[in-house]
C-alpha cells in the first residue's frame, strides 16, 4: 500500500467501524476486499473465489480470515502492524464455518444482524449468511460511510498530492491532444503520463472529441481528432497510499471557438466556480448542486446538464458524500468531493470543469490548480 500506509490506518479504525456498528444494532461487520478493508488495515487484498474476510463484531476482539498461502502477505502489509488475530485457512477448510464460529464465539450467540460491505461478492455474502441462517443479511455502507465521508489532514494530503500529479499530467496535453491524433492514441499518452507523474496505476482516460464530448462517460475511441473540436479529457489515477484523482478540463483544438460555444462555456465557468464558492461547513450537499444547477438553468442550458454535480472521493474514485439533489447531509470539514457540472449538446460536442475540493472548517480547499477556462490548443 506505500511506505506512507502505516501513518494513515491505526487499529483505532477497527474499533471505531465496531462502536458505529454496534451504535447502529449491527452485530458484526464482514468485509471482503475492497476499499472498506484496506481503509480499516491497509490490507488491499486481492478478491478471489478464497474468502478474505474481516470480521469485526460487537464484542470480542476483531479478526481477519485468509487464506493461509496469503497470510504473509498480510504480515507485510499494514495490518501486519495492527495486532490483529489472524485466522489462516487450509484449502480443505470452510472459511464460512470459520466465521460463523469465531462470531458466534464472541458474540456468545448466533449473530441476528450481519453487515457486509457494498462490493462484496455475492457468492462470499451468501456463503456467510448460509453459515449464519438466522442472520438478517445487510449492509455495512452506512457504518463505513460514517468514517470514510470525512477525511484526516493526512489523508487530505494523500488527495493534494494526487491533485497536483493529475494536474501535471493536464498541464502536458498539447503534447498529445492534436489535429489528426484518434481518441485512442491520445488516451494512451495520457494514460503512460498518469504513472509518469507519480501514479501507481491508471482509473480511467475519458477523450471525448467533437459530439463524443456530450457522452461524459465516453470511451476512448478511433475517432480522430478534427480541427475545431472540443474535447472533454477526464483522466485519474490511484496513488500508491490507494488514493485517487480526478480532474476533467475541456480542450479547443485547433482554432478558439465560436461565440455560441464561448457563450455556453463562460456559463459553465460561472456555475462551477459558484458551487465550489457556496462549499464551507453546514451547507448541504444538495445545496452545493443546486448553486451549480440554478445558474445553468437559468441561463437556458439547464436541459443540457445531465448529471449530479459531483461525488465524494478517497480510497474509491467514487464514495460519499454525493453532491446531488435530495442529499441533505451538511458539509463537515475534511470532506472531499468533485465539483464538475457539465453542459451536453447531443450530437454536437460538450463539456465539463471538474476539481476536487475539501470542506475546510471556514470555507473550501481545491485540489485542483490548473486553468478553469477553455483551454485553446494550435493543433
């Protein structure tokens, strides 16, 4: 996980998931690997048919199943450092009996409620609520938001660093993003640059030229690249602590835009500048999409902007908070999210500014530095 790891997950973590849990009636969470698991140990587990699993129940001390040819590799992750007991299993062994057991052991009775984490596989989720017929089956996303949704300053510094790497890699696109270059090939320079700048590993390349701009979730394609285009470059990365960026700007290629695209796009500019502005603590994450939303709309752009304002980010490219309407959740200090409101022209072109900001105790911290306003490349 990175030689930083062990200053980011203490076993305070562990006993925090325990107190929500048990705060929330849950009698024991089960989490396989993911994002869940590496944020409480550091453990970033490969997920396989072989069940890895932390088991964390209300009472009794916590432990982690695995199979025993990975058991070293736990001992040299950071959750060799955490004093947990480890189970190892043979290959001959039902690792979901061995959960059952270790619960019901501790808990001095056959568990009522089981949480398991959001991406766990269902054949592991059925095989521990098999073991527990009796269980109530559930999910453990509320307690693992309550911990994850905001961020310590050592993990605001993990999101900055990953901030300042992606900027990098978009302070270098006239390198790549030319007249006469497909999609494809300019996603492949980005994504060799991602781990140039100081990524371990690549999430996503969104190229989206000419009316492939309007589809944000674009993928990279053979169209090639036209003089006059626009171009929505989307890109992020992992860090080696795991943790993620996220940064979109939208490019002119070959020549400034007309004054419609000018006019649209100013707007845009506003309207994500606006919501980053309106971010300080107590302001809801609705509120947040709305500031974004209203000045679309008013505007006449606001059939154009068809997605949330933005998602929360960490471990997960995508986690809470979400900045969507219908969420009322106040902002905290140390939360950390995108702001990326976009304006879509079906068949034509599109485009978006995306920064990932963190709350801070009396107003907002952007991640991101690079220039917020149509970015005219010669081609």
């Amino acid at each position: 996980m990175g030689s930083r790891a062990g200053d980011l997950v203490t076993i305070d973590r562990v006993h925090a998931a325990r107190a929500v849990a048990a705060e929330r009636g849950v009698d024991v969470v089960v989490l396989t690997p993911g994002s869940d698991l590496r944020y409480l140990t550091g453990y970033d587990a490969h997920a396989m048919e072989r069940l890895t699993a932390l088991v964390v129940p209300r009472s009794g001390d916590p432990l982690l199943v695995v199979p025993r040819l990975e058991a070293p590799m736990v001992d040299a992750s950071p959750a060799g450092a955490l004093g947990l007991q480890v189970h190892a299993w043979d290959e001959t062994d039902d690792p979901f009996a061995v959960v059952a057991r270790e619960v019901t052991a501790r808990l001095g009775a056959a568990p009522a409620r089981v949480a398991v984490g959001a991406r766990t596989w269902a054949e592991h989720a059925l095989g521990v609520h098999r073991a527990l017929p009796g269980s109530v089956l559930e999910l453990a996303t509320p307690v693992l938001d309550r911990l994850r949704v905001v961020k310590t300053a050592p993990e605001v510094e993990e999101l900055a660093a990953a901030g300042a790497a992606i900027d990098r890699v978009h302070a270098r696109m006239g390198e790549w993003l030319r007249v006469g270059r497909t999609e494809a090939e300019v996603g492949a320079d980005i994504a060799a640059a991602i781990l140039a700048e100081g990524h371990v590993g690549v999430d996503f390349t969104i190229v989206g030229s000419g009316p492939n701009g309007a589809s944000p979730h674009h993928e990279l394609s053979d169209r090639v690249v036209q003089a006059g285009d626009l171009v929505v470059v989307d890109i992020g990365g992992e860090t080696a602590t795991g943790y993620r960026s996220d940064c979109t700007r939208t490019y002119a290629v070959g020549g400034e835009p007309g004054p419609e695209v000018a006019e649209w796009y100013a707007v845009l500019q506003d309207a994500q500048e606006a919501a980053v502005a309106a971010v300080r603590p107590g302001v809801t994450a609705e509120a947040v999409d709305a500031v974004a939303r209203d000045r679309i709309t008013a505007a006449g752009w606001g059939e154009h902007f068809i997605h949330r304002t933005g998602h929360g980010i960490g471990l997960d490219t995508h986690e809470a908070p979400y900045i969507v309407a219908g969420n009322d959740l106040p902002l905290e200090p140390g939360m950390a999210f995108s702001v990326e409101p976009g304006i879509y022209l079906a068949g034509r072109c599109g485009a978006r500014i995306e920064d990932i900001v963190v709350c801070t105790d009396d107003g907002v911290r952007a991640l991101n530095q690079g220039p917020r306003e149509l970015v005219v490349l010669a081609g």
